[in-house]
C-alpha cells in the first residue's frame, strides 16, 4: 500500500445509504487470494446485468469516472459483514478516499489499514458535495490527510477529523502490530494479572 | 477486607460494558485509543487472509491455546466431505484453516468432527463463550456471543493477524446504547421478531459507533437461544456489540459445557459473573424502549434489515418517501425485489425456504419450525432447507425426531454450515427466485446474484414453507391441520 498525503482527484458521486459490503464485493468471490485484482470484483453484481454486460446505469460504469479516485456516498457506507476484500476491492479500483456521514465499524476500522481514507462528513456537507459532482460530472475534488480538509472548486476547504494514529500510519511512519508487539512488556504483566485474579 | 475510606466517593455505576471494558484495558495511546486483550478468538474458514499475513511478517501465534477454530462458510451441506467442495478456491479455504490451525496449535473441529459447526453456534455450546469475556472473530456476526454477557464484535482480516500475533486489539471506547424490551411476547412472536422491530425503529445505522445492551421483562424472559439471536443482529443495526447481562437463565445453560469451569472454579467464576450486570442507575448514551405486545411476527420486504414490518403489512409506496433519494432506492429496491407498492406482504409466493444460520441454528430453532411443519406438506414448487447450526444441533434434533418431521412434511435436513445465508459454499438461491430466510441479511445478492430474501423466525420460514406465501404463522397455530 501507498503512503496517503494528499489526493486531487476525480469525485464519483453515489448517491445512496446503506451501501453493503456485499455490494461492494460478492461473496462469490472470498476464496480469490490477495494477488487478485479485486477492482474487477469492485461492486460487480450491482455494475453488471445478468449478461455480465456493464450497466449504463450504474454510476461508476460512466468513462468520464474511470479514474475515480475518491467516492462521495450516503450514510452507513459499508455496513454488514466484516470482510476486508471490500476495502481491497475499492483500493484496486483506484479508490483512495470515501467520503461519507457514517461507515460501518468495521469496514472504517479495515479501510484504515489498508490505505484507504475513510472521511466522515456532515450529512449536510456530504450532501451538497454529492449535488455538486452530480452537476458536474468529472469534477476533482481535494483530499488532504496532512491538514485534514476536503477541498473543492467552489466552497472553502472542509475540516474532518481522523484517529491521530491512524493518520500516522496512513502516512506511512508507523506498522500497528509492530507498534503492539512494542507493549509486550504491559500485555504480559496484563496476562499476570488476570491469572493471579482468576486463581483467587 | 479494607475498611470504606468515607472521603471516597462512592464509584459511578457501571454499565455490563464499563465493566467488561474496564477490566479488559491493557493500556492507553495518546489519542485515547485502549489495548483491549482478547480473552477467545474464533476462528473459521474465512480467517485464511489473516494467517497469510501473519505468515508473511513470520510471526507466531501468541496464544493458540486462547483460539478455536472450525469450518463453517466453505463447508458443503449435502455430506461430509470436502472433496465435494467441486471450485478448488473454495476447498482450499476449507483445508486452509485445518493446516494454519495444526501449525500454530489451534484446537479444531473439522468436518468430520460431530461437533464441528457454524462458529457463533459452536463457541457458546461448548463453553468456549463466556460472561464477562472479550471475544473476537473475523465474521461480523460475532456479538451473538455478546448474549452471555460478553464483550464480542466481528474484525477484518488485518486485526484477525493482529489478535493471532499480539492476543489484543487497539479500540476507541464506543457509546453506549439501552435497548429495553418491557412486556411479555405473545404467542407466535419470537425472539427475531423482537430484533427486527428494533432494527426498524432505530434504523441500520441506528447503533453506528455504539455497543447495545438489551435489557427488560420481555429479554429477561428468552432462553439462551433467543438471546443469540438477538444479539447476533446488533450489526445489522450498525452496532459494534450486542450484549444481555448474564444470570440464572445463562448460569444454567453454561453449566456443565465442556469448557465452562467446574468444581469450586465453577462457582468462583458464578460469584464473579453475578458482579457483571449494569448498576442501578448507570447511565447509557442513549435509551429506546419497545412494549413485546406491540411486536408482532415480522418480516423484512427490502433489501436492508431494518425495511422491516409486520406481516399484517403492505409494501410501501415510494410516494411516501421522506427524500428524492430515499423515494428512489426505494423504487431500485422494489425492482430488485420484485414488488409492487402497496402489495399485501402475505401475497408474496416464495420459491425457497431457509431455515438455519447463526441467527437462527439452534435447536430451540429447529423446535419451533417443527413444531409448524408438523403434520403440514411443503408447497407444491416450494424447495424448503433445514441446515442446523452444528453436528450437536442436528443430533440433538435427531434424538428428539424433528428431521423425521421436516423430511416427512417435505424439508431437505442437511448438515452444518452457514450455507445458504451467503452462498459462500455454493448452496444459493437462483436469480429471481424467492426465499423465505431465517438467516440475517436481506442485501442485494447476498443469498446468491439475483436472490430476493425476505427475513424472518424459523416459525414464519416454516409457515411460507407449508403455505407456499408469506404466512402470518399464528393462523396455522389456532388452526387444525
């Protein structure tokens, strides 16, 4: 994975809530090994039809978002299952940023370790940028994870915020299990404790 | 034993997850991020990427003796064998988990194990699931454990390398959220009834960034497996964990598993248990009550959980939709799934029935769809799967006769697995075809390209069986076969 500093790219706007993993990458398709390219998975039941023809319909077949490198979506991007080859499946089709007002949990926590920038905005905010792309298809948009803004042509940059350490780790100075194998020191006296604890 | 300091304030109540969470905290960054140790890590046959990346940084397994695996995504339903997986990606995932689990001594219940099973089955049946434990896994539906009074939430494949090297997991401390069922359930209502009502009140995203505590007359009253169920869908709520506080109903169900403690361990671990439940008058960043009366046998029309109603419902018109946006994906849905607006839900035929999943495996499960299916014949051109939950399950049902039930009245009995909640083993709904699904999710595609399933208890499931439609099953309980 890259290290994440600033990205000023092509914005696709998808403009709905609730958007599953399972959309983002069938299931049909967890058993391909991480050598795969998964940007071929990337949404493939909702991009294709039942022809494996692509949908004129679906947003990102469009050409002018082939280089889409940031996504705009509803809320709750990335609920449902655990599956990390929907971060994988985003990240090899060129996506580095999504930005939404709420992610699942788990996807947000998957997303960050593998380099792709999970960017909460107000629902508020979120819903003009996705007004804007839509009226201008192709438009870029700014994301800077050093100065934690998003920056597009016609409104001042948007602060959001990110887990300090996740940032760091973004920006390619920091490995969190070699961090944790670090505290070895305190998971050890941890794991004494509670045997002591527990043979009271 | 110290003596009360009276210059010391008396400590804050506690919620059941201040105090799983405080007892777990190995220690604090500097951006208010906790190392949380994991007392039980599960593992199944989707774990394969997170082995590969522990392999790649050459590190061992920390504490194989504090994880448990056995397959349950890859695993084929219609016998015992892996050689029948026929995609050879799919077999491997399979094999996968028996070798990675021998390398780094990893207990493991394989196919050929009886005890073998869907994961969020098996731990809890085997005493693997305890109170006051933090447990992980790499599947989302990991808070079901969270109904014996754990703290347990699914991972991704890079935090399942994470607990493998390192037996812990960095965490923000998330909000908390009371869900209260007051009331008692009527007859015919379940506990999946329960959790789709409070999916369709609070939303998917309802719980976003929060850990659920269900609580309440209506809760105090499910046994074991109702709990599970309900916990099991705090994610479909957008929840991190799903959680109950343990008592006498989980004491007694605990007892005796082969790896609970025993002897004087045993009630050691009881008296501590008994500490865990919420202290009157801890505070919960937010609360929402439901009266059980008002619940009624639900079932699900969209392709999100919480499209959610009861079975006395109609589908909804997009005209009434309080957004563009919202008005619009509900016409995508009706058109995936094939409705029209205002449609009675009991006119829906269905093609297919799935009774089974970690929502609904159990054999409390299977009773209760027996108990409908009884006497009763599957629809003509209806295809009806029982899949229990684990080896156990289903010989349990055995011993008690239901698979004689569900095999006279029409029903496939199969063996365990997660099967076709996600297809991910090849047992799929074909496109356009309707299933009536006690399993959890309702996405586009989930139960295979095309699949259109409607969510429900394992009563209803059965209902839609014998009635080929979706059923309000309380007619077919008043009413002679």
């Amino acid at each position: 994975m890259e290290a994440f500093t600033r990205i000023d790219a092509v914005a696709v706007p998808l403009a709905r809530a609730n958007v599953d993993t399972d959309q983002i990458v069938p299931a049909l398709y967890l058993q391909k090994p991480r050598s795969d390219n998964f940007g071929d998975y990337l949404f493939h039941d909702v991009r294709h039809d039942a022809e494996g023809r692509r949908r004129a319909d679906f947003i990102l077949n469009e050409p002018v978002y082939a280089k889409a490198r940031i996504l705009v979506a509803g809320a709750n991007f990335g609920c449902g299952s655990s599956r990390e080859h929907a971060v994988w499946a985003l990240y090899d089709g060129g996506i580095r940023a999504v930005i939404a007002p709420s992610f699942g949990d788990i996807f947000h926590t998957n997303a960050l370790k593998n380099g792709l920038l999970p960017v909460r905005l107000p629902e508020a905010e979120v819903r003009r940028l996705l007004g804007e792309l839509l009226a201008n298809p192709g438009m870029h948009l700014q994301v800077d994870l050093e100065a934690q803004t998003v920056g597009s042509a016609n409104a001042p940059a948007l602060h959001f915020e990110v887990d300090a350490f996740a940032r760091l780790c973004l920006l390619g100075g920091l490995d969190e299990i070699d961090f944790t194998l670090g505290q070895r020191d305190a998971i050890e006296a941890f794991e004494q404790r509670a045997a002591t604890a527990h043979a009271a | 034993m110290p003596t009360p300091d009276r210059d010391m304030p008396a400590p804050a109540p506690r919620t059941l997850f201040d105090k799983i969470w405080d007892a777990h905290v190995v220690t604090r960054r500097e951006d208010g991020q906790s190392l949380l140790y994991v007392d039980r890590h599960l593992v199944q046959d989707g774990s394969a990427p997170g082995f590969e990346m522990l392999r790649q940084r050459g590190l061992p397994v920390r504490r194989p003796d504090l994880a448990f695996a056995t397959p349950d995504h890859y695993v084929p339903t219609g016998s015992r064998r892996l050689a029948d997986i026929a995609d050879p990606e799919k077999r491997a995932m399979a094999e996968a988990l028996e070798q990675d689990s021998a390398a780094a001594g990893i207990r493991f219940f394989g196919i050929d194990d009886p005890r073998q099973g869907i994961v969020h089955v098996v731990g809890p049946e085997q005493g693997l699931s305890l109170p006051g434990s933090v447990i992980v896994c790499g599947d989302s539906h990991t808070a079901t454990h969270g109904a014996l009074g754990a703290l347990a939430f699914g991972i991704g494949a890079s935090e399942v390398a994470h607990v493998l090297a390192t037996q812990t997991l960095w965490r923000v401390r998330p909000g908390t959220l009371r869900v209260q069922i007051d009331g008692r359930l009527a007859e015919g209502v379940s506990a999946k009834d329960i959790i789709l009502a409070v999916i369709a009140r609070i939303g998917a995203a309802g719980g976003v960034g929060q850990v659920i505590e269900y609580a309440g007359e209506a809760i105090r009253a499910l046994p074991m497996a109702g709990r599970m169920t309900v916990c099991n869908m705090s994610i479909e709520a957008g929840a991190r964990a799903g959680m109950i506080a343990p008592d006498d109903v989980t004491f007694e169900w605990l007892a005796g598993r082969p790896e609970a403690p025993s002897g004087p361990a045993w009630d050691a671990a009881v008296a501590r248990w008994r500490q865990l439940p919420s202290d009157d008058g801890a505070s919960f960043d937010r609360e929402v009550r439901l009266q059980a009366e008002d619940i009624a046998p639900m079932v699900t029309w969209g392709n999100s959980p919480e499209d959610a109603l009861p079975i006395s419902g109609r589908v909804p018109l997009p005209s009434d939709a309080s957004t563009p946006e919202r008005r619009e994906s509900m016409q995508r849905t009706m058109s995936y799934m094939g409705l029209r607006p205002g449609q009675p839900l009991s006119e829906l035929a269905i093609d297919r029935v799935f009774i089974g999943s970690c929502t609904n495996g159990r054999i409390e499960d299977m009773r209760s769809a027996a108990a409908v299916a009884r006497g009763r014949r599957v629809a003509e051109g209806v295809e009806a799967w029982v899949v229990p939950g684990s080896g156990l399950v289903k010989q349990q049902a055995e011993a008690e006769g239901l698979d004689a039930i569900f095999l006279a009245a029409g029903f496939q009995w199969r063996h365990a697995g997660c099967s076709m909640c996600l297809g991910t083993n090849g047992d799929q709904v074909a496109p356009g075809q309707r299933c009536a699904s006690t399993s959890n999710r309702n996405f586009v595609g989930r139960q295979g390209p095309g699949s259109r399933t409607h969510l429900m208890s394992p009563a209803m499931a059965a209902a839609a069986a014998v009635t080929g439609r979706l059923t309000d099953v309380r007619r077919l309980l008043s009413a002679p076969h």
